[in-house]
C-alpha cells in the first residue's frame, strides 16, 4: 500500500457550522487507517463518501479523469478547504494513480470523440494544403498530428462512444493504469452492469500485484465483495469496519431478491 493513513487536523470553531465541517462523520473523526489494498467506503447517500473522496484526491494530488482539475473546479472549493486539514501518511509517496467519478466520465468519452474528428479533419487540411509538394513535405507537417492520433487509437481503439458505456468504462480504466499508483474510484458501478462489475473486479485482481492501491466508494454489494477488501461503514457521525455479510446493502439486496414482491406490495 501507498497511503497508510490520513489524519484529520483540527478546524477553527467557525468553520464547523459550514458544508463540508458540519458533516455528522467528521465530529471528532481523527484518523482514516488504510489496512488492504483495497478499500471500500459504504454509506447511505448523503454520509459524506463523495466528498470524503474529492478531498482526499485533491491532498493526494492525483489527477481528476474526465473533469476539470481538481486544484481549479469551483465546484469543489469547499472539498479544497477540508483537503488543507488532512495529513496523509505514505508507506511508498507516489503521484501515480487517478481520481474518477462515474459521472464524468460520459463527458469525457465526448470529448475524446471531438478530439480525434478534429485530429482527423486537421490531416484532412494538411492533405489539402500540400498536395502539390513532396510527400516528405508532408509527412513532416502532419507528423505531430498524426502521432498523437495513433496514440489516442492505441489507447482507445476506435473510440469510446463506438462501446457500450460499461464497455467503454473498463476500456478507459485500463487505458489509464499504471503499475505503482493509488487510484480513488466513487461509484464506479454507474455505468456497469453486474456482469462488468464483475469484470472490474477481475481488473483490479490484476492490478494488485503491480504495487496498486484502490479506495473505492461504492452502493454495490458486488464489489463490496472483493476478496480481501477492507469495507469501511460510514453512518451517521460513526466510521467503523464491517464484514461483507452485515451490511444492509447485502441483506437488503438478498432479501428483495429472494422475495420481491413482498418489497413492491409495501410500496
């Protein structure tokens, strides 16, 4: 593991009547030990995990996939604010890794897919525009282009938006991962069905042995599941560990689908 713990210093008075200090899972909340490689924050909507997760990237550093950069998105000021109050300790410090939130990564995908039609009308015009001089000309003007091209290519294939959103959610992942890093992951089961969430697990299986590290938010008792994972239990102002088989996103999973209708009739 990269990040052994995060210790949470303490705030001014004033600012525990403001978003996010007012937070019930903060009071009093001093340190955020990490004993697995990988570990699962679970809790109700509305306990903290994301926020908890935005700030913890942005003290790690890491960048943000498929928005804007974690130091400059107005959205996120407040998150910056707690990000001052953490003090994360390292076994091994890396700058690897990458944070990654479900909904941004469609407006990602888009924008991949603008880049590579304007690459390719850009080679377009270079065509145009040296048709009548050597071919060594032209290689020359579109190397650049057609480098960084090839690239996106050789990451993505024929693009994103060409796949299933589950698909292109774990193309993307693996595109992006390197060996040594920490990768923050909030409800990366969005865009993916149970079977690519099972998919994903085998990813992460893979990249374990590579000195990764995982923090993963998450609604799913499917990835909850991960052999080994520590489950961290946010509710109300308490974080405290978990097994798998006590949590009621399990045992409600479990018995709605033992009996569903029993559940609908109520509604």
């Amino acid at each position: 593991m990269h990040l052994r713990s995060i210790t949470f210093r303490r705030w001014d008075e004033r600012l525990a009547n403001t978003f996010p200090f007012n937070l019930p899972i903060l009071n009093g909340m001093e340190e955020l030990r990490f004993d697995s490689p990988v570990t699962m924050l679970v809790g109700e909507n509305g306990c903290g995990k994301s926020t908890l997760m935005e700030s913890i990237a942005i003290a790690a550093e890491l960048p943000a996939v498929g928005s804007e950069s974690l130091k400059s998105d107005p959205s996120l000021a407040a998150q910056r604010e707690l990000a001052k109050h953490l003090r994360l300790a390292w076994s091994k410090r890396t700058r690897k890794g990458f944070f990654l939130r479900a909904e941004d990564f469609f407006g990602y995908a888009r924008r991949l897919s603008r880049l590579r039609a304007e690459m390719e009308a850009d080679l377009q015009e270079i065509e145009r525009e040296y048709k009548d001089r050597s071919a060594y000309a032209a290689s020359l003007a579109k190397m650049s282009t057609a480098g960084e091209l090839a690239d996106l290519r050789r990451r993505y294939g024929e693009g994103l938006e060409a796949r299933s959103h589950g698909e292109s959610f774990l193309a993307l992942f693996q595109s992006r991962f390197v060996p040594g890093g920490l990768y923050l992951l909030d409800e990366p089961e969005a865009p993916l069905s149970p079977l690519r969430q099972l998919a994903l697990i085998s990813l992460l299986k893979e990249m374990l042995p590579q000195q990764s590290q995982f923090i993963i938010a998450t609604h799913s008792p499917i990835l909850m599941a991960f052999p080994g994972a520590q489950i961290l239990l946010m509710e109300g102002d308490h974080l405290r560990p978990a097994a798998w088989e006590t949590l009621e996103h399990v045992s409600l999973t479990r018995d709605f689908l033992l009996n569903p209708q029993s559940f609908l009739e109520r509604l």
